[in-house]
C-alpha cells in the first residue's frame, strides 16, 4: 500500500507542476489514516480468529459433556457365596449319662450312705430299705415251693407203682393165656376121643367148661392190663402238673428274692450325686419319688437344635466353638459328633451334637451355651450387599446391568439378614452385575455407565 503511494507520486511528480507545501500535508495524512486503518482490522480479524479458535475447542468439550452427563454412571458388585461361614446357635450342655433311682419295692429307707455331690462308682451302694412284708411273702412262697415239690415226688411214687401194677397185670395175663392154650388142647384131645366113644360125654362137657373158664381169664386178664395202663398215663400226667406247679412256685420264690435285692438301692455306672431325696424312716412307696440322681459329668452332650435352613449344611466333623456366655470359662472348639439327619416337625430343627471330654468338670450340665459352627456354603444361596436390594411397593428387587450396559429389573425373595449383606433365594443365578444404592430414576432398559465393579464382602 505504501509503495503504490510513493509511485503514484513519482508519477504526478514527472507529470505535474509540484504541490505546495498544504497540499504535501494532506496527502501524508490521508496515507497515515489508510495505514492506520489497515492496521486495525488486521488485528481485529486476528482477535475474531483467535477467539473463534478457543470458543471451539471450549465448547467441545462442554457439549461432549452434556452427552455423558445425560447417560447415568452406576456402581456395581456382584453376587457371592462363602465356601464356610459362620453361624451361632443356642445349646444346652448335658451329661453323657444320667438318671433318676426309684425303689423298685415298697418299705421304709433304713439309711443312706451318698449325700448331694459324692463321687459314687457302679455298685456302689447308695441306700437301704426295710420290707417286712415282702420278707414273709418270700417266707410264704418258699413254702409253697417246697410243698409242691413233695407233692411231685408223691405223684412220681405213686407212678412207680402204677407201673409195677402194670407189669403184674401182664403177667397175669401171660398165665391165664398159658392156662387157655391147656384147656383148649385138652379139649380138642376129648374131642376126638368122644368121636372114638373111649370117654363119656359128661368127660368131654367137663373140659368144654374149662376152656371157657379160662377163655373169660384171658379176656378179664386184657381188662387189667387195659386198666393199669391207663393208671399209668394219668399218673403220668399228674407228675407233669405237680411238677410245673413245684417249677411256677420255685420261679416265684426267685422273683421275690430278686425284689429283696432291691431293698440295696446302687448306682449304675460311675458319677456324680445331683439329688439326694432319701431321708432315714421316709416310707418308700415302689416306683413313685426318686431317691437319687446320679450324672456322668466327665464327658458332656452339647445339644443344639439346628433350624432347618442350615440344617443341609451341617454334617458330623464340622467344626464348632463353644461359649458360656456372662461365663469365665475359656471357649471350647470341638466338632458335631451326630445329628438326626430328620428334622423335628414341631420346631422345624434338626438336633445335634457335640461330644466333649469334661474330665476337668469345667462345663455344668444343664448349662445354657452358644455354639459357634463353621458350615459348609456349597448348596447355599447368594448373598449380595444390602445397598443392592431396592423396595418398593412389588416388593424387592436387584437392578441388573446386562452386557449392552442397560438396566434390568429382577424381583427377588429375600432370606436371612446378615448385617451388610443379605441372602437372595431366588431371583439371581450368581453372575450378575448388581447396581449398588439404586435409585428410583432408573428404569428397565435405561442405559447406564458402570464405574467400577467390587465382589461382595461376605461376612
């Protein structure tokens, strides 16, 4: 611009007479304001540019993020199960034995030889009674026992001569059969002599009377022996009854004397007095107060009712802590013993226990305890964090971030609290992104930003 000046200068200069001194002075102003004027809209464009270059790269990023502030950023953790936890159940410590002693007969308690918290042993005698009723029925019965037992000798005496009766009996039989095969030769002897006429017929007749004389022998002689035998059988059976009343009688007088072992009340097995009831004169009725009660202490049953929930989780060899809670007794760590492997109808539990040696006696039967099982989790539902499960009026439900990044609305059943965390029974499989502190803004189907994704802190 300041060259095609000077030159259309030198131009007019050759050309035309030269200016006067106010015409110069106008001519370098008006170049001066063009100058000027060049000047600032040069640097007016460089400010637009510079500010349209700096208004862009600002306002892309606020756009870009109005965009992420549109889509909601969510936090998630996903479902888990312990391979053990914990769980504290309440119990009650029993002895490994015990029981309660009646008096098995009637009569009064002549003394005692155990107070309350003596250490007994098995046949140790505890206490003794006075029956005299009992001693004159042994008395009794001993005599009728020996009664019927001589009366079964009597009927085996009498039976000896039965049968020596018999034995005549046949004897007799035997001759008068000799005597009727005499008569009958004889009489067929006369016979022929008859048809001969060598005797007379009175003769003949006379043997004929003998022989029938000695044909009713033989028949009488069959009558006896008949008769003596069955003499002998019912002998026989008289024996047979006299002596299963001497045998019923004799059983009679073992069972008394078996209830006068009873008048020595022993314990039964080596333990501990917990009740003494017996006084010295006290009449003793059979089977009615007990007198004492007697535990074995040096190993105890810890018996605790397991709720059916956890019962599928609870097997022999799991391992256990037992507490005396507001007690100064060291915990006990030991394991199940045994279960019922059934579960009680009624209470719906399932009874356990625990086997401890107490040789020490530091645990008290009858005491209540808590017991601390570790279960196995393997079969047992997912628990997820309390801040996952959002309610409302359907009731809970978890929200889900699927693989595409939008939301899915699950209702699930609820199980057990456990403090921080909860146990879903149905409605999750396990693999689930779960949205932590879900709000009522989202929605199925929403689409969502995850942040960051935790595992559950199982207790």
């Amino acid at each position: 611009m300041s060259s095609l000046n000077t030159t259309a200068t030198f131009t007019r200069t050759a050309r035309f007479p030269r200016p006067t001194a106010s015409a110069g002075n106008s001519v370098v102003r008006k170049t001066a304001w063009l100058v000027a004027a060049f000047l600032g809209i040069a640097a007016i464009t460089a400010l637009l540019s510079a500010w349209r270059s700096v208004h862009a790269e600002s306002a892309a990023p606020a756009h870009g993020g109005a965009e992420e502030h549109s889509i909601p950023q969510v936090v998630t953790a996903t479902p888990k199960r312990s391979a053990t936890s914990d769980v504290v159940l309440p119990a009650t410590v029993r002895p490994w034995q015990a029981t309660t002693l009646h008096s098995r007969v009637t009569g009064y308690l002549l003394a005692w030889h155990a107070d309350l918290g003596a250490e007994v042993k098995a046949g140790q005698l505890l206490a003794e009674l006075e029956t005299p009723e009992l001693d004159q029925e042994v008395s009794e019965s001993e005599a009728q026992a020996q009664e019927a037992l001589a009366a079964a000798a009597q009927a085996r005496a009498e039976y000896a001569e039965a049968e020596a009766a018999l034995q005549a009996s046949i004897a007799q039989l035997a001759r008068v059969q000799s005597e009727l095969e005499l008569a009958r030769s004889q009489l067929v002897r006369r016979e022929k002599l008859i048809a001969t006429n060598s005797i007379s017929q009175e003769e003949r007749d006379t043997f004929q009377k003998m022989w029938e004389a000695r044909t009713a022998d033989v028949a009488a002689a069959h009558a006896e022996v008949n008769h003596r035998r069955t003499n002998l059988q019912t002998r026989r059976a008289v024996i047979a009854a006299r002596e299963a009343t001497a045998q019923s009688r004799s059983a009679n007088v073992e069972r008394l004397k078996q209830l006068q072992a009873f008048k020595r009340i022993v314990a039964p097995f080596d333990g501990t007095v917990t009740r003494r009831n017996a006084e010295v004169g006290m009449l003793i009725t059979a089977g009615a107060e007990p007198l004492f009660e007697v535990q074995d202490m040096t190993r105890v049953r810890v018996q605790l009712n397991v709720p059916q929930t956890t019962a599928p989780q609870v097997h022999p060899g799991a391992s256990a802590t037992i507490t005396i809670p507001e007690s100064a007794i060291e915990p006990v760590t030991g394991e199940v013993s045994r279960i019922a492997s059934s579960i009680d109808a009624t209470t719906r539990t399932m009874l356990a226990e625990i086997e401890l040696d107490n040789s020490e006696i530091r645990l008290q039967p009858g005491s209540y305890a808590q017991v601390r099982l570790g279960i196995s989790n393997d079969n047992a539902p997912w628990t997820v964090p309390f801040s996952t499960v959002r309610m409302n009026s359907s009731g809970p439900q978890v929200l889900v971030v699927d693989s595409a990044g939008r939301i899915e609305v699950r209702p699930v059943k609820l199980g057990r609290d456990l403090g921080t965390s909860i146990v879903v029974v149905d409605g999750i499989v396990g693999n689930e992104r779960l949205v932590v502190n879900p709000t009522d803004s989202l929605a199925a189907g929403q689409q969502v930003h995850v942040q960051a994704a935790g595992k559950v802190a199982q207790r």
